[in-house]
C-alpha cells in the first residue's frame, strides 16, 4: 500500500529510530505517515467500494486491531455496512441509532457491542456524520488511550472527503445505470410503437409483442391470449421447450382477467382456474389488454432468467406496451374488416350489374296489348325479376317472380331461372315447361332456395292467355266490367320439389280486361303502424283505373308509396300490368 | 431500406451468424428467421458474431430468449462474440451476459463448444 513518497520517509524515520531518537516523536512522525499513506492511497482510487474497503483496513492496521466495520449513512435511514472485517456472522445490514456519535465513543453503544465492536468513531463532514467505524478490542487488552482516539480522528478526517466522494461516485453510477435503462427502454417503447402503428398484419404484430416482451424482461417465455368465442384462447406463444405443450386457459379464465385491475404478479392472483393454468404454464406476470372497458386479452411472461422479481417499474412498461399491443391489434382488425366490406360491395355490385342485366332492356309492342312494368330492389340487389319473352308466331310470353333469399346468392338463383325460361319457352306447353324448369332448379340450387313465380303466353289478336302459377301471389284480373278474377292454376314454388307436377291455367283477356301481377312488396307493403297495404287495396287501386296501363301501374305504385308513408319500401316491388285494348 | 443483413456460415459443425446492422422491431424477423434455419436443421450449436451489429433493441434480446430453452434442451447453446462497446453496454446493463456467454473473439466462442457434442441434435 505505500506509495514510493511515504517509503521515503518511512526510511528517513527508521535511521532516526537505529540513531534513538525520542520515541515520542518516532510515534507521532509514524502517525504522520500513515496519515499521508491513507490519503494517497484514497485519493488514487475511485470506486466507492475500494474506497471504503482501504480506510478500514489503514485505520484497523494503524491500531492492530483484528475486527472491523464501516457503517454509512443510508439515505433511506440508518447506517448500512459498507465494509467488515472480522465481524461475526450474522451482523446487521442496517443499524439505527438514538443518539448519533460526533466523537469517538468508548465503550461502543449495544448496536456495536453486541458485534464485538468496543469503540465508535464517526467520519464526519461539514457538521455531520457520514459514517462509523466501529474497532474491536486492542491486542493484550490494551485500550485505546487518548493517543490513539486522536490519531483515529485524524484518520477519519482525512478519510472523510474519500468516503464521501466514493459514496458519490457509486451514487452516480448507479443512477447513470437506471438511466441507461431507462433510455434502452424507452428507445424501445418508440422503436415498437413505430413498428405496431404501421403494422396490418396481426400475426406479425402478436409475434413481435411476444418477442419485445421477452427481450425487455429477459424472460424466456412469454404467449398472448385473445378474446374469442370460447373465453381467452392462445393467439401466440415462445419459448417454450420442444416437449412442452402451450397452455390453454379454461373458459373462465376470462372473468378472472376482467377482474384484474392490471398487470400482476401471477403469485398475487386470487386462487382459481387462471392462477392454476398461469402457474402450470410457468408464467410470472399478467397483463390485460383492455379495448374500451372491457378485456379483449391477456399477455403472460414467464419468470425472468434472472429470477428477480416483478416489481411497479415492470408494471408500468408491461402496461404501456399492452396499450400499444392492444391498439395495433384493433387497427389491424378494423383494417380487415374494412377490406371484407370492401369485397362484399364489390361483389354485391357485381350482382346488383348481373341482374339489371337480366331484365328486360324495353316493353314490347304486341297488337292489341298495353304493358308496362316496373321493379325497384329496395336493397343493392333485390329477389324480384320479371320479362317478357318473345316466341314464334308473334306471340309473348310474360314472367314474373320473387326468389327467395337477397344479395349474390339470389341474383345467382335469378339467372338461373332467366336463362332456363329463355332457353326452353315456347318449346313445350307451359306446364311442361316450369315442370322443366324446376327439375333444374331443384339439382342446380342450395336446399331452403325456391322461387315463386307466373309463367304466360299470350297470342296476339285472340287474347287468349294460357299461363301457370308457380306458388307466386294470384294475379288479379280486372274485366272491364269491373268483376275481378284471380289466376291461381299452377302448381308449387319452383325449386323445393323435384318430381312437382303443374297445371295450365286458360283466360281470354276481352277489351279493356287489366291484368296485373304483383310480388310480396306491394300486397306486404307496411304502413307506419305496421299494417299490411293487402289484397283488398291493391284491388281498389286498379280497380279505380280504367287508363292504360302505364298509369294503372303509376297508380298503383302511388298508392303503396302513400300507404308506407316513405318514398321507399320495406320490400323489393316489383309489377307487371297489361291491358288489352 | 436496408437496416439489416445476416449472413451464416458453418465451421467445425457450429453455425455462425453474422448480423449486419441494427436489430429492431422492424429488422427482428429477420434475425429471427435466419436462428429458426439453424435450428430447423437440428443445428444448436450456434455463435452470433457481433462485429457488425450496431444496435440491439428489446426485440432482438427477445428472439434469443424466444429459442434459447429449445437450444439448451437439445444440448446446444447460442454464444456471442466480438460486441461493441455499445451492444455490450446494453447486455450489461439488462444483465443479459450472465445468462449468455460472451467471448471476445469469435474463434474463442467456437472453441468453447469443443467437447460439447456435435451439433447437440437429439439424434447426435
């Protein structure tokens, strides 16, 4: 420990002592040395620990006792044990004391005694105690004179301005630790935070909550749980050993997770099914991701490599990045939705253009005939559809139907029905032909999908009208006489029954006969108080008309659009009137 | 953009990485994808040489912890050589170097497997 300057003057004070000089003198000077020794061997070091370690050991070597310790002034209260030689085992961390020493005290207060520490000397600094050090007895049962509670003091005052720069200097580092920490993780929160915010994918995005997780905390295992239908289910999990299988949570784990006022410590859980699963999975820390007010799931972290506990500063980060999981993760589902939105329009567009298409582009002109129609889908794609179908000898064939079901699916079923009327009419007697078609039907649709519908040929100039009625709303004939008739000869929707047998219905339409075919949207038509528009008032309404046939059908429109009370209806309305002249 | 490259190789049966770059959020799949060939190959014994990393976020740490278990229990282990001062920092101050060993050089790293089983699969 000597320094080549205090080994000068040890030299220089042992030729004195070979020439007897004054032992007093000899002593003081010896006391003098150590005094510079002690403090250029404090003052070339830095580390507080190396720091406290030297003044004890200089100050037990200079007194020749065997047991020593150096207690410092913690900030949160007492003394702490900083240094110790010798001591028994079992001494205290902290020490309180009533009464703090300004000076050497001996006999030691009992704190100190009891370790076999006789005398007490503070190391003070501006006015107040920085630390203790307590020496056992002399060798020989010697005391410590006045002499010696002296040099100790010098000691202590030259070790005080060392000790408390050490102290600093390990104060500094450590924080300067903390903050390096606390930099490391908040590099990290951006360095997330930018990669979540940007990020659709929820399998990328539950991958790297996982793996920031587990980095931050160096745990070695970590899994996120996501609200489904059957509680929390295992969305992601790492870390786990080839022979190990992911840990399900039972379903009422997820009650047990709402109740969770935030990310805990898995030991602190009340017992129960998430404790016991959490703790099978050898996980130590829960985090709940709240959406709104409710949980929406739960990240879990094993125990951290290191075996230190889950503390508040854990929860805080635990939390932040459980917002920033939970936030991504909704983005990222909104985000799907909106896309599936956006293909279920498209794909409704599609079918809403498949079946404009499908009807007829104008009204034909037969001799002797007025027609008019109309049909307006109250949803994007309706179930109603009507046509007119040319056939030989200058005949027509009229259609109208409402199949079951809305949107692709009955567009689908809607041209299937079009393109098999247009394939076979006039082919065959209309019986016949909707036998046909329903055997068509009936192995080319969905079960549960039918279509009601009203099949008729008419011939020019005769008037005469053979048609069938396939399970759809009678259609009402109005003679010009003002009786009315109702075209109910057919068979059953088209689409149910396979082996369906249908029956031709024969009119003659005489002049000024009206014949109107209607779908469910006009008789089913509500009003505000949820009453039907009915038989009765479509019947009054063309009864009413004797013009032609377009505005019996305005007529008619004007009267349901009345009746609701809204330009628009509950249902597709679809009809289809002709008037023979 | 590219933040980071990772190059292998293979010596002596020990796989060797050479991540180039920052290891981030944005990078981690990366890192990761190249450890999970290894180990996809039954190969454990594996040495991430440093030299080249600049930067190491939480996520990086987090890939190694993500496979260290199944590597330890097939007799393997990850091994880091040659850190900057900064990334060596970082494993200070996390206390990440007492769970992984750190060796100045990247030859050191792979001699330390020596004796250790070849490639430590479950087969080997």
């Amino acid at each position: 420990m000597s320094t080549p300057v205090v080994f000068q003057y040890q030299q220089a004070l042992d030729e004195f002592r070979r020439e007897g000089r004054e032992p007093p003198l000899l002593k003081r000077m010896s006391e003098l040395i150590s005094l510079l020794d002690l403090t250029a061997t404090l003052n070339s070091t830095l580390s507080g620990r190396e720091i406290l370690d030297a003044a004890l050991l200089i100050v037990m070597g200079e007194l020749q006792v065997s047991r020593g310790a150096l207690y410092v002034r913690d900030p949160a209260g007492g003394f702490r044990l900083r240094s110790a030689r010798g001591l028994p085992p079992g001494a205290p961390d902290v020490i309180e004391l009533d009464e703090i020493p300004d000076r050497p005290k001996e006999p030691a207060p009992p704190v100190f005694g009891e370790l076999g520490l006789v005398l007490v000397c503070p190391v003070r600094k501006a006015d107040r105690t920085i630390a203790l050090i307590g020496l056992g007895p002399r060798p020989e049962g010697s005391t410590f004179g006045p002499q010696e509670t002296g040099f100790l003091q010098s000691l202590a005052a030259c070790a005080a301005t060392p000790i408390e720069n050490g102290l600093m200097y390990d104060e500094l580092h450590r924080v300067n630790k903390t903050l390096s920490v606390k930099v490391f993780q908040l590099h990290n929160l951006f360095d997330i935070g930018g990669e979540l915010t940007s990020s659709l994918d929820e399998e990328a995005i539950k991958r790297l909550v996982i793996t920031t997780v587990m980095g931050h905390f160096l745990a070695s295992r970590a899994a996120l749980y996501l609200l489904g239908e059957g509680g929390l289910d295992l969305a992601h999990v790492r870390g786990l050993r080839p022979d190990e299988s992911p840990i399900r949570l039972p379903a009422e784990a997820a009650a047990e997770a709402e109740a969770l006022p935030g990310p805990s410590r898995v030991g602190d859980l009340d017992s129960g099914p998430l404790r016991d699963a959490l703790t099978r999975g050898r996980f130590g820390l829960a985090v709940p991701l709240t959406g709104g007010a409710r949980v929406s799931g739960l990240l879990t972290v094993g125990e951290r490599a290191s075996g230190a506990p889950f503390g508040d500063e854990d929860f805080d980060y635990a939390l932040a990045l459980a917002r920033q999981a939970q936030a991504a993760l909704e983005g990222a589902r909104l985000h799907r939705v909106a896309l599936e939105k956006e293909r279920q329009d498209r794909e409704l567009q599609i079918a809403q253009e498949i079946q404009r298409s499908l009807f007829p582009r104008s009204t034909p002109t037969v001799e002797g005939l007025e027609v008019a129609a109309v049909s307006r889908p109250c949803h994007q794609v309706g179930g109603d559809y009507y046509d007119f179908i040319p056939l030989d000898g200058g005949r027509l064939a009229l259609v109208i139907a409402d199949v079951s079901g809305k949107g692709t699916p009955a567009s689908i079923l809607m041209a299937s029905v079009h393109a098999s009327l247009r394939a076979t009419a006039g082919t065959t007697p209309p019986a016949v032909l909707l036998e046909r078609v329903n055997r068509f039907l009936c192995a080319s649709t969905q079960d549960n999908k039918y279509v009601t519908l009203f099949y008729a040929e008419i011939e020019p100039g005769s008037r005469r009208l053979s048609y069938v009625n396939a399970g759809h709303i009678p259609p009402y004939l109005v003679r010009a006489g003002g009786e009315l008739d109702r075209l109910r000869t057919g068979g059953p929707v088209l689409g149910l029954l396979e082996d369906a047998v249908f029956e031709e219905g024969k009119v003659v339409l005489g002049e000024g006969d009206l014949l109107a075919t209607v779908t469910d949207g006009v008789t089913e038509a509500l009003s505000p108080d949820d009453e039907e528009f009915g038989d009765a008032r479509a019947c009054a309404s063309l009864c009413a008309s004797d013009d032609n046939a377009s505005s019996a059908l305005r007529q008619l429109v004007e009267a349901v659009e009345a009746w609701t009370g809204r330009p628009g209806f509950g249902d597709d309305l679809t009809a289809l009137i002709v008037r023979a002249r | 953009m590219s933040e980071l490259n990772v190059e292998s190789r293979e010596l002596e049966g020990v796989v060797l990485l050479y991540p180039k770059g920052f290891v981030n959020a944005h990078t981690v799949r990366l890192f990761e994808g190249e450890i999970q060939k290894a180990l996809d190959r039954s190969q454990y014994q594996i040495v991430v040489n440093c030299a080249g990393l600049t930067y190491i976020a939480s996520a990086g740490l987090g890939a190694l912890m993500g496979v260290i278990e199944e590597v330890r229990h097939n007799g393997g282990d990850i091994r880091l050589a040659d850190l900057n001062e900064t990334v060596r920092n970082i494993f200070e101050i996390l206390g990440f170097n007492h769970l992984y060993r750190i060796f100045p050089s990247e030859v050191e790293a792979i001699l330390s497997f020596r004796g250790e089983g070849e490639g430590g699969g479950p087969g080997a």
